[in-house]
C-alpha cells in the first residue's frame, strides 16, 4: 500500500497540460510542439508534460479557442484569422499585403506590436503566448488558374470565420465561404466551393492537391498561428512553471521556423509532381484590389495607428 500511495503522489506532482489543435501530425507545427513538450518535461525536470492532441480530435479551432475560456483545455494553436473573432486588434495581421516581406513579419511579430497584441486576447481569457510562421496564403482552384485578380470573380472560395478574409476576397472579385478546415476536401470534391486558400504545406499536407490542380502564389497574406493558452490554465501554473513553459515555448517557435522553411519548398515539389499548375501572378493587380480594406479603417483610430506602425517598422 505505501508504494501504490507514493505511486500516486508521484503522478499528482506531474502537471499536464492538454494541448489540441486541427494540423495533421507531419505539420511543423505538430512537430514543434512535439519538441515543445520534450523540452517542457526536460526544463522542469519531469514535473511538467504536454499532451497533444491533433487533427481536429477535441474541434475546430474555434471550438478549442471556447474550451480553454471555460477551462476544459489548457492550451491550443489558431490561426490569427480566428483569433481575431476573439481578440479584434489582431485583425490587422490578417491585412492582405500589410507585411512587406518575412523578415518583416518576423521583426514586427517578435517586437513591441507582435507582444500588445498577443497580451489583447486576455481580456477575452485567452494568452497569447507566441507566433508560428505560417507562411503566405494564396489561392488554389478547380476550374482554372487565377492569373489576376478578375479571375476570381463568379468563384466561391473557402476562407476562415474571419470578417478580414471575407472582405479580401470580397474585393479581389470573388465570393467568400466559410467551411472549416475539417470539411473542406469534401466540399471541394462536391463543389460547394470553387477553391480556397491557403499556405503550401497546408495545401499539400490536406490533401486538396488532389482536387484543385491550380495553384497561384499571390501571397495575398502573411498570416501567423497563435499559440495560445486559456488564462485558468496559466493562472494555476506557478511562477516558476510559467518560466519553464515560456522557455519551452520559445524554444520550439525556433524549431518550428525552420521546418517551416524546409517543408514549404517541400509542398510546392510535392503538389508539382502530382500535377498542379503553380503559378506566379503579378502582384501589383491584387494589391490594388485590396487598397480599400485599409481606407476602411481610417475611422478606426487604435486601429489605423496600429496598421502605420507596422508598415513603418523596419
């Protein structure tokens, strides 16, 4: 009986912190927060694990994002496009063409903005605890090729539950759908919609490859996952555990990057084998399309402001 009771007390000074989210496990970000938990057990020297839970097996993002507010889940990985839902300023992240490039992004995610923005979700109990590249979204099609932005126009494509998605294909001429992730190869195969868009990897790890054999790199936006963890689960941790889970994270935001960098050209050889059109449309055109979006918000000073530093951060 004493060593089943010093058993147990053992496995109670173990804290687990349950983490899901919608990516297929050959993701980078799967495979960074694989490393994410290794390093976080390591740190705290066996006093902390995490516990993954992939490919949409607890929802949507939208649904995990819920389920850490009411405590039921500690952590989660969402793209800024549905974080915006419930922390609005990120919105400005999902901007078509507001990064000039990725080290833009990259300077402005890791400094003051990326961090006032990442502390905004609180409100909504919900911390933001860093980004992961997740490249540039583009548009994929059944049909044909989207050359310039009237090609979209009379298409439905897939976006995000995100107004800022909405309103960009809403300009580039096209019809915006939201569907989630989970539902979307069949909806393509079905033809509920048209196309959609989304990074390389994205493209090719879903799968939708094999449905769409368009592909054209516009780069419309250059939009970060969030990880994110709910503020119930945060606020029980110590001082010291949230030290061990901010170094563990950090950690693996490095980790992720670069197999991000290496799983993107990967995609893009992948999708060209198996016979997709890629293709490298004129920018300009699109840019123009969009420039509207950025007037709107004009009226919107805290955002306005937020949106000309951003494009002024060197």
């Amino acid at each position: 009986m004493l060593v089943l009771l010093l058993a147990s007390c053992g496995q109670e000074d173990v804290k687990v912190l349950k983490l899901a989210h919608g990516l297929d496990v050959n993701h980078s970000v799967h495979k960074a927060m694989v490393q994410m938990g290794q390093d976080l057990k390591e740190i705290s020297g066996g006093k902390m694990e995490v516990q993954i839970y992939p490919s949409q097996q607890l929802g949507t993002e939208r649904e995990n994002l819920e389920l850490l507010q009411i405590g039921s889940l500690d952590m989660t990985k969402v793209s800024v496009g549905v974080m915006e839902n419930f922390a609005p300023k990120m919105k400005v992240l999902g901007l078509p063409f507001i990064f000039r490039d990725r080290q833009h992004s990259f300077t402005v995610l890791d400094g003051p903005i990326g961090q006032q923005l990442l502390d905004e979700g609180q409100q909504y109990w919900l911390k933001g605890l860093a980004y992961y590249d997740a490249g540039s979204r583009s548009f994929y099609t059944k049909e044909r090729p989207v050359a310039q932005p009237t090609d979209l126009e009379g298409m439905k494509i897939r976006v995000m539950e995100s107004v800022t998605a909405m309103d960009m294909v809403r300009s580039l001429g096209g019809s915006p759908t939201p569907i989630s992730w989970g539902e979307l190869y069949t909806s393509l195969q079905q033809g509920v919609v048209d196309g959609a868009e989304n990074n390389p990897p994205s493209f090719y790890l879903s799968r939708h490859y094999e449905v769409c054999k368009y592909y054209a790199l516009d780069e419309h936006t250059t939009l970060p996952d969030v990880l994110v963890m709910g503020t119930q689960a945060w606020n029980n941790l110590t001082e010291q555990e949230k030290g061990w889970v901010k170094e563990a994270v950090q950690k693996s935001v490095s980790v992720q990057r670069e197999l991000w960098a290496a799983s993107e050209q990967e995609a893009l050889d992948a999708v060209k084998a198996a016979g997709v059109e890629v293709i490298r449309p004129e920018k300009n055109p699109f840019m123009d399309k969009v420039e509207g979006i950025y007037d709107a918000y004009k009226d919107q000073p805290e955002l306005y402001d937020l949106i000309t530093k951003i494009k002024q951060t060197e």
